[in-house]
C-alpha cells in the first residue's frame, strides 16, 4: 500500500513539474 502512495506521489510530481526542472527536486524530497 505505502508503495502505492508513492507511486502516485510521484506520478504527481512528474505531472506538475514536467519539463520545469522541478521534478528532480519534489522527487528528491519524497525519497
């Protein structure tokens, strides 16, 4: 389950942060 939720997280922050160069970041700060 807690897999799930950081798949989506992630998903999210993919979405949001799609060629801003602010993927990287939110990525780094949910791991």
């Amino acid at each position: 389950m807690l897999v799930a939720v950081r798949l989506v997280l992630l998903w999210v922050v993919l979405l949001a942060g799609a060629g801003a160069g602010i993927s990287g970041d939110a990525a780094t700060q949910i791991t």
